[in-house]
C-alpha cells in the first residue's frame, strides 16, 4: 500500500513499535484520537465493517457520504452523492438510514465518532431543472411502500412535498465568482447549457421555511448520534443562514467545518471574499479546511520554492487557528474536479506533506481515502492511487505519532530550502527533506531534548538515536522524514 504515497520506503520497525502501534484502538481515548478519515464514497456497511480496523489505525472519525435522499442509478456516479433529491429520509447509492444507524452504532461501539457531508445549499439537477422536491415519482415510491420509507425518515411528513418553486433563487448560473452576492444566490452550474443546481432561497429574513428544514434536519443527525458536520459548498450560503440552522447545543458539541475553497491565505481574493467572513462572522465553534496551508505547502514542496516558507505559516497568514483548522493534503475535490486538479501533489511530496500535517502542533488532519468504484470509465481515478491510503502502514505510524503528541508544543529548530526540523517538547522530534540529496542538520540540544535517552524514528527501522550533549547532528536521507518518538 506504500505505493499510493510514495517511493519512501518503510521497514520492519522494532517490536516496540510494533506493540505500540497495535495497542493503539484500546489504550488511546477520544481526546488522544482526532485524526478524521474521509471514507469517500465508502458505503455505510463498508464503514461498519470495518470499524475495528478503523480504530485500531487510530482514527478518531470517519466522514461518510452525505446521508441524505440522492439518485440512485446503475452506474451511481460520486457527485450523484451531491445531488439532494429530499433532506427527510436517507436513501442513496451507499446506503439508507438503517444501515446509516447500524454504522454509527459500530464506530461509536470503537470508540470512533462520525461525522456527517452535510449538502444544503441545492437540490438536484433533474427533470428538466425541475424546483418541485421530492417529485412526483419519488412522493408515489413514499405512498407505495409506505413501511421502508418510513424506516429511512429523519423527519417530516413524507406524503408532502418538501421545496416548490417559492424556495429556490431565481435559476440564473454563477458567472462571476468574485462578486460575493452572485456567488450565494445563482446557481452551481457546468458548461454548456446546464441550467445548474436550484439553489435554495436563503436570504430573506424572517422567511425561515428552507432554514428550518435545514436545521430539523442536521438536528435528526445529531440525535442519530452523528457528532461533526462537513458543511458542502459553504461558501455559497450567507453566515447568517449557516449559524441558524446549526443550533448551539451542535455547534458547542460537534465539530463543525466548512468547505471553502480558497487559493491562498490571507490577502488572497478568495480568502477575503469568503473564508475571512465566515472565520469573522461564525463563532469560533465554526472550523474550515485550511486551504489557506494547503496552497502553502504545495508552493513550498514545488521546485525552486523554499520548504522553510512553511515553517512558520502562522506569521504569514498562510494558516486557519489551530481549533479551527481541519488540515488536508489532498480532498475529493481535487481529484475529481478539472479545476482543482493543479493541487495534486507528486505521490513522494504528498507523503511528505502528510508527515508534515501529522507531525506538526496545529489543526485536525484528514486523511482522503477514496472508495469511488462505480463511476464510469469504472475504477477509482488516477489508477486507484487512493485506494486503500487510509489502512497502509506508513500513515498508521504517522497517525500513532501525532495521538502521542497531541497537546505537546511544537518549537521549530531549523528551516531551509530544503529541509525543516522541530521538536514536540522533549518527546518527538520531526524532519523532513524535500530535497535529493541527504542533509545534516546540526541542532543546539541544550534543554530541548533528552539526553543518553533513545528516539525511535517510528517511520523506519533505522537504529534508535541518543542526543548525548549540547549538539547534535541529525541525519535526513533525501526524499524522507523521520519522526523520532522518545521511548519509555
């Protein structure tokens, strides 16, 4: 599985490792264990399935595809997943609301939260850009087999319909993405003369019925048990609207995180358009995906740009707070959207990149993990190079370091072009170099670290090191990382 990111290779570690790293679903509580799996396009029986597995990784969360009522078809295209046909029942090509329930009984059983794509800006592009929901077939499936239906129900009456055309924007596409009113009101829309999807009506005040419905149905996923919500296309609804269909008892128990694509940090016209406001706007409960250092440490792993540009993102601007930062390397927008794809990163930088979120004091990283079978021509994109990511053995020990120094302060001590290295306390130690040729970095040790005291590089079987005076000199193959973990 090494292969899906990169060409660093891994060997045997020493059984202490090893030991470690198998007790890590039992011995690690929820405070010790945030790293969020995004299962994408997993279905929920696959989840449920393999629970113990997820735990045992050291996951602390899994983001599954949005429980909703969405299109089902042969082939169950992944952005079908995106197309609400009814926010009142859960029906879709990765399952209903009782195999939903079986899986949030299974991870919670583990010890493992989940989390929620919540889609509620739009509804589905279908029947001739139809803004009638649920349709008329779909009300006749509700009346002819009232029983399985009512099993699949959030909420609401199902012998009504939910949206009319009185609930939806005027059907006019987003053209320009820099004019942040047109942004919230028109619709997402592709090429051609595809008239988008119909956008809810959100906007006026104190006409409440699309917020209500909204906020009845995060609600239901709550009390399901559902504990974090993934806010699609966030960018694209007023604050306002955001903060009253998520109600405080959720907002101050879940985690909250929208997805506000940005390209840059602040300054950036994208930032200041979207991701500044919401940050300003929203409690502080509210957390994003940190685009922001996603651009960051993409322009720091390309050729020529300095890897030290990262070394203090913060200070640039180039970095969401540490609590309301979900941290990323890559997402399913990336790969699946042609206008997003010049964020893939070369499967070695990727690797580093997932050593540097996962090393690093700051934010809650996620790690992309895609189970896109069905989607035509039929097999996962790029030649399946996220199949399989999130249960391979160098990311289970990057996610074992970053349990073990949850809540250590990170203090960087040395930032080039090619390389960076800093510490977790006394207790880890991690270096990355971007660069082909090894590097020596020669670090002042005097009340940093642990001496005659041995750190095991988790991410090899290198032999342990020992810092035995005021200097020490690590040594970074090219095209690795280590991250040393001091041992009992």
């Amino acid at each position: 599985m090494l292969r899906k990111l990169g060409t660093v290779g891994v060997g045997v570690v020493s059984l202490l490792i090893v030991l470690a790293l198998s007790l890590m679903g039992s011995t690690q509580t929820l405070a010790q264990t945030d790293v969020i799996l995004h299962a994408f396009d997993w279905s929920y029986a696959t989840v449920a399935e393999r629970a113990g597995e997820i735990a045992e990784a050291g996951y602390g969360a899994v983001l599954v595809t949005p429980p909703l009522k969405s299109p089902i078809t042969p082939n169950c295209p992944w952005y079908q997943r995106y197309q609400p046909q009814d926010f009142r029942v859960i029906s879709n090509c990765d399952g209903d609301k009782e195999s939903f329930v079986a899986m949030v009984d299974a991870l919670a059983g583990v010890g493992v939260l989940t989390y929620a794509d919540v889609v509620v800006n739009h509804m589905a592009n279908e029947r001739n850009a139809s803004t009638m929901f649920p349709g008329a077939a779909v009300l006749g499936d509700y009346a002819r087999e009232p029983d399985y239906w009512a099993q699949q129900r959030l909420y609401g009456d199902l012998d009504q319909g939910l949206f009319s055309a009185q609930d939806f924007h005027a059907p006019q596409c987003i053209r320009n993405y820099d004019n942040r009113p047109e942004v919230i009101q028109g619709r997402i829309c592709g090429g051609g003369n595809d008239p988008g999807l119909p956008d809810l009506r959100d906007t006026v005040p104190g006409e409440n019925w699309v917020l209500n419905q909204r906020r009845q149905y995060v609600q239901s996923l709550y009390d399901l048990g559902v504990r974090g919500f993934r806010l699609d296309a966030a960018k694209h609804m007023p604050n306002g609207a955001i903060r009253y269909f998520m109600p405080d008892e959720i907002a101050q128990n879940a985690h909250i995180f929208a997805e506000i694509i940005t390209t840059g940090g602040v300054g950036d016209k994208e930032y200041d358009l979207f991701l500044a406001p919401y940050l300003r706007e929203l409690p502080a409960d509210f957390a994003a995906y940190d685009f922001p250092l996603l651009h960051a440490i993409k322009q720091a792993f390309s050729m020529g740009q300095p890897l030290s540009d990262i070394a203090q993102p913060y200070g640039t601007g180039n970095a969401l707070a540490h609590d309301r930062s979900v941290t990323v390397v890559t997402t399913h927008d990336i790969p699946y959207n042609d206008g997003f794809r010049y964020l893939i990163m070369d499967p070695t930088d990727e690797d580093l990149a997932y050593v540097y979120i996962m090393g690093r004091d700051g934010g809650t990283p996620m790690v992309f993990d895609d189970g896109t079978t069905a989607d035509p021509p039929l097999g996962r994109i790029d030649g399946g190079r996220w199949q399989d990511v999130w249960n391979c053995d160098r990311i289970r020990r990057m996610i074992h370091f970053h349990n073990q120094m949850k809540g250590i302060p990170m203090d960087v001590l040395h930032a080039d072009a090619c390389s960076l290295l800093w510490r977790r306390g006394e207790e880890g130690i991690v270096a990355i170099n971007k660069c082909g040729e090894p590097q020596e970095i020669t670090i002042n040790t005097a009340f940093k670290f642990k001496w005659h005291h041995p750190y095991q590089d988790v991410l090899s079987n290198d032999p342990s090191i020992e810092i035995n005076g005021p200097s020490f000199t690590f040594q970074v193959p090219g095209r690795s990382a280590k991250m040393w973990m001091g041992q009992p």
